[in-house]
C-alpha cells in the first residue's frame, strides 16, 4: 500500500464571460473544468503525486479521482470559487483496482478533457450567421464534458468503497459519453457492485450486453472470468468473505460454480495452491449435471497436481452417469501426473483411436507420457510428426526443447526449440532461466542476461527482489 500524501487544501476562484451559445447551466460545467484544471495543472507543475495512483489513468485524472472538492458559484454564474482537498482519499483496495484493470495503457485523463475544451472555445468565435446546429452541437460538447467529470466521480466513489452512493450516482445519472472506454468502465464497475452487494441477477444483465458486443466467446468468458475473480477476492478480505455471492438466490448455480472456478485461476494466488484447492472443491458443489464442468475441473486439477482429487471426481462421475469417452483425456493426465505410465498409455491408446489417431494434443501427451516412462526414442519420434502437423504447436517445442536441453546436452538444439516456444507467447520463468543458462554456455552474455531478466519480470510479483 503506497502511503497516503499530505492533505494540502487549495482555494481557487475564476471568472468567465458566457460564451455565444452559454446559458447558465453549460458556463457552471465549463467553469467546473476550467478551475479544477487550473489547480490540478499547478500540482502537476509542482510534481504533487496522486494518493490513488491506476497506472492506465494519466495523473490528471489520477489527482481528481483522490481528492475532494466543493464549487461556490456567483449568483450570475460567472464566477466559481473552488475548494479542493488534494489526496484526500486513501490508496484504494488492490482487487477493487484490479477489477477495473481492463483498460490497460490508456489515458483518459486530459485526453478527454482537452479536445471538449477546444471545440468550445471554437464554437465561441463563430459568426452569429452560422446555423442553429452549431448552438446544439456546442450544448452537446458542454454535455460530454459535464458527462465526462460524472464518470470520474463515479470511478471514485467506487475506489473509495462508497457502493451505495456509487450505486445510486450510476442509476440516477443520465451518463452519455463518446468515449466508450469510459462508459465500458462504468459497466463494469455496475457490475462488480451489483455482485459485491448480493444482486447477481443484475449483474448478469450487465453481462448480457458484452455477449452482445464485438467480444467472441473466448474473450468473453476471459472478461467474466476477470470480474469474478477480483471480486471474489476483494471480498475474501472482508468479513462475510464470499458468503454474500453464493447465498444469492438471484445468482444460478451455473454461474457460482464458474465464480469459483475462476478464483482457482487467478495468479494473484499463484503460491496459494491451498486456496486454489479451496475453491475447486466448493465449485463440485456447483458443477451440474453436464460433463463440460467436470472436464475443467479435472483439467484444472490436473494442472495443479492435485491428481487424487481428478480421479476422484471423475470417477464419481463416471458412477453417477453414463461413461463419456472424453474423460479418458484427463483420466490419462492424472495418471501422467501419479507416475501411472502404463495405465496412462493404455487410456491414450483407446482415447486416440475414438478421437482421432493424429490429435496433436493427445500425440503429445503420449509422448510426453512416453518419455517420462523411458521410452524416449518413441517419444521423440512422436513429437516429431506432431511438429510435421503442426509446426507451431507450443508444448511439443517446449519439451522437445527440455528433453534436449536436460538429457540430451544438445544446447543448440534445444535453443532451437525454446525460441520458437517462445514466439507463440510467453515462457514460465524456469523456461527463461534454462534460456539463459545455454546463452552463458555458448559465451553470449548479453542475450543470456536478457532472459535471466526476462525469467525475474515473470516472477510472481511476491518473488521479484
């Protein structure tokens, strides 16, 4: 938590004349801007740091969303006295910033505020011969700024755990902006309210118009995956911990189960595999009766070496209902993971010839399986004809590049094989360090301080020193 900065109180007063096209109610939003501008531009000067720091926000909007203000406005309305308390609001709760984290690297700070200012102060200088839509286009801009400043409010109140009057400001605000990252914002803080008070059901409105939206399906079910997780988090920290989402009756049993499975995904618990374990076991409570539950859930398991418990589960299931060729799959992965080789090859064997014999992912956990059981010879040739398939394919590079690298001594080979891992994405921080391991074998220091950097950046943030 970054300390709190020193509470300055700063009292400001300017003056406009109305414009061409003012009334009372747009010169007050103008002067509102104007004199909050001035002040906040002379902190900035002065390198005054905001106590609510979100990196995607400029430090614009940084210092207005962590302070408090009051507006003194003339009887004529040309004339504002401000007095604004900078950094008069804590630094907030990490997953409440987290949870609107999805606008990451933009400003949204002066970036809006300016290009409004502008066009008003252009509107002002047209000739009184102009057509009348000037005059509604000027009062439109004067709404988006007035809109725009609600917003940032809004963002606030939220920061600050003032869900009732953040609740209420949302719904009784008429919130029209051009920027739609703003009003993506606002939706998403509806909907992280609606799910911290108990209101699942409305938050699966606001769900509802992301399907809706440009976002495919991946993209969408990452995107509720991001909601519920730091949600489910932030309230993890409180008394009731998560208590108020799973006792909601508005809230259906199919999406409880994918809340929790997503807090067993989140890698702000990526040590925590006691927590992680946590969560899956409250979301078997919640599975259903389908089989695609129970194939993330084995999966996911599977993924953290609890292969005891994926056996278990699918084994029940298998009781329970009919048998489905499809968990043969993970059944064979929890066996990888017991050490169970032949039992594994048999299930992959079977699971091949009902799927498909040239599957890449089921060739490579064979050969994976393979190699672990000291059939290195096959497995090698097996990965070697899932690469012929799919020359990109990411975890048959990987272990190629490992097996090289650890049993075979070929560090050129394996240098190989990691980098064309590496260019379809990001590498665990062991893979880095392996990199940087043969660069210094081979005499290039340069590029193996480079990955040794790169292995330290992917760290989880509580091991980077």
């Amino acid at each position: 938590m970054k300390k709190d900065t020193e509470k300055v109180i700063i009292k400001e007063t300017i003056r406009r004349e109305f414009g061409r096209y003012d009334n009372e109610e747009s010169n007050e939003l103008i002067l509102t801007f104007l004199v909050i501008d001035k002040i906040i531009s002379s902190l900035i000067e002065q390198n005054i740091q905001p106590s609510v720091a979100i990196h995607y926000f400029d430090q614009w909007s940084n210092l207005y969303i962590s302070s408090n203000y009051e507006l003194e406005f003339s009887d004529d309305s040309r004339e504002v006295t401000c007095n604004f308390i900078v950094n008069s609001k804590s630094e907030p709760d990490k997953y409440l910033m987290l949870s609107i984290g999805y606008l990451s690297n933009i400003s949204v700070g002066r970036s809006i505020m300016d290009p409004l200012i502008n066009k008003i102060a252009d509107m002002n200088q047209v000739e009184p011969d102009e057509l009348n839509e000037i005059e509604e286009n000027y009062l439109n801009i004067v709404d988006e700024l007035g809109s725009s400043l609600d917003i940032f409010l809004i963002i606030g109140m939220y920061l600050n755990e003032q869900f009732t009057e953040c609740r209420i400001a949302i719904d009784n605000e008429y919130l029209e902006s051009e920027e739609n990252q703003l009003l993506f914002l606002i939706v998403v803080i509806s909907i992280n309210i609606d799910l911290i008070n108990g209101n699942g059901g409305d938050a699966l409105e606001d769900l509802e118009l992301f399907k809706e939206s440009n976002l495919d399906i991946d993209q969408f079910l990452d995107f509720k995956s991001g909601v519920y997780w730091t949600v489910g988090l932030y309230l993890e920290e409180r008394s009731k911990g998560i208590k108020s989402v799973l006792t909601d009756k508005s809230f259906p049993e199919a999406e409880k189960f994918w809340f929790l499975y997503s807090m067993s995904l989140t890698r702000y618990l990526e040590e925590n595999l006691n927590k992680r374990h946590h969560y899956l076991k409250l979301a078997e409570k919640y599975i259903g009766s389908g089989i695609y539950n129970v194939l993330l859930l084995a999966e996911r398991y599977n993924d953290l070496g609890f292969w005891k418990d994926a056996l278990h589960l699918i084994h029940v299931t298998e009781r329970e209902q009919v048998k489905n060729q499809l968990l043969d799959i993970p059944k064979a992965k929890a066996l990888i993971v017991a050490e169970k080789y032949p039992e594994a090859i048999e299930l992959l064997k079977k699971a091949m010839a009902d799927i498909d014999e040239e599957n890449v992912d089921l060739m490579t956990y064979m050969a994976d399986c393979l190699i672990a059981s000291g059939n290195s010879q096959e497995g090698i040739a097996l990965l070697e004809r899932v690469l012929e398939i799919e020359p990109d394919y990411n975890d048959a590079l990987l272990i190629l590049g490992l097996h090289n690298f650890v049993e075979v001594k070929n560090y050129r080979k394996a240098l190989r094989y990691l980098l064309a891992a590496e260019k379809q994405g990001e590498l665990l921080p062991e893979v880095y360090d392996i990199l940087a391991d043969i660069y210094e074998d081979l005499g290039l220091m340069k590029k193996s301080q480079e990955y040794r950097n790169k292995a330290i950046s992917n760290l989880p943030v509580s091991d980077q020193k």
